[in-house]
C-alpha cells in the first residue's frame, strides 16, 4: 500500500486519503458544473433566437389614380407607399407628387389614391366637402371644428397604429375627442 511504501504513519495515511477523496470530490463537482454551464448556454441561445426571429406580416393595400396600373397589391408590413407605386408599374403621366407622401408607411386594407396634376378631390376630401379621417393630413384635420394641431396628430398616430377607421365613430377612441366633440364633427367627416 501507498503508506508502507513511503514509510507514513497512521496519522498520514488518513490525511492522504483524505486530500485524495477531496480532490476526486472537487473534480466531480467541477466536471457537472462545466456541464450545466453548456446547457445554459445553448438554452440561452435557443430563447435569444426566438426573440429575434422576425415575422413577416403580409399587407393588402389598394391603390388608385396615377399609377400604370392600379389595383389591389399584395406587399409586407413596413412597406412604404414608394415601394407600392413602383408595383404598380410607377407613375402615370400627370402624377401629382406634391400631393403624396411617398415615405409613408402603409397598413392592411388601406387606400391609397396618387391624385394627378390639378385633380380637385386629393382622395382624402370629396365634393360633399367631408374629410376621410383615414387619408386625411394633419392639415386637412385641423380644419375641423375643435381639433387643433396636436389632436390632429393624435388621430394619425391612433390611425398608424390601430389601422384604418371601420367606422367614423371609432374616432372617439383617440384621446381627447368625446362624444361632444364628435357630435361636432360627425356630419363632416367619413371613412370612404
């Protein structure tokens, strides 16, 4: 045995077996711990690709007025209106751009019309002098009784993020128009 080779008393004998016992100990301890260290990482990876996996979301918009070839396209969620006009074949003759905000993003089930050269309806107001609250600009809005720049802003911002008016009542669902307001307001506006 490893103490009658060396010449170790009793009292040495037990301390080596002990240091030996430890050492197998800490190895052990140590060989798990790197183990459940690679786990956690690639359970880490795993959830950190599923946090930037992006989904694509398709959108349909439809476009009229000066384009080649108007219609209903199918495009992804974040497209712009630049991106629809050039799948409908581009411009048309006589496009009026001034009046098209071509770095707009677009939403599902919106309209968008490329009005030409000294077209009078711009596709957010009509004859019947009502403004569509779902292509109306911030300046087309604030023409409305009681609605001021920032409340005009508010609506874009609710309409961006909620997607078009179904209905001109839903109007009241921006902060800051109530039921007064939208009585106001009511026979003035619409959503086709």
């Amino acid at each position: 045995m490893i103490g009658d080779k060396f010449n170790l008393s009793k009292r040495e004998k037990i301390l080596v077996l002990i240091i030996l016992v430890l050492v197998f100990l800490l190895a052990f301890f140590f060989k798990n711990m790197v183990g459940q260290e690679e786990v956690a990482f690639k359970l880490e990876s795993a959830e950190n690709l599923k946090d930037t996996e992006v989904i694509e979301k398709d959108i349909y918009v439809y476009v009229t007025g000066a384009v080649k070839n108007p219609g209903v396209y199918k495009l992804r969620d974040g497209d712009r209106v630049k991106d629809l006009v050039e799948i409908a074949g581009g411009l048309g003759e006589n496009a009026d751009l001034l009046s098209v905000n071509l770095a707009k993003k677009l939403t599902d089930e919106e309209k968008i019309h490329i009005p030409y050269v000294n077209e009078s309806d711009s596709g957010n107001s009509v004859k019947d002098g009502r403004i569509n609250i779902n292509t109306a600009d911030e300046t087309e809005l604030d023409k409305l009784p009681g609605i001021g720049p920032s409340l005009a802003k508010r609506i874009i911002d609710y309409r961006n993020t909620h997607g078009p008016f179904k209905k001109i009542d839903e109007i009241k669902n921006v902060a800051g128009i109530g039921d007064k307001k939208f009585q106001d307001i009511k026979d003035l506006i619409k959503t086709e």
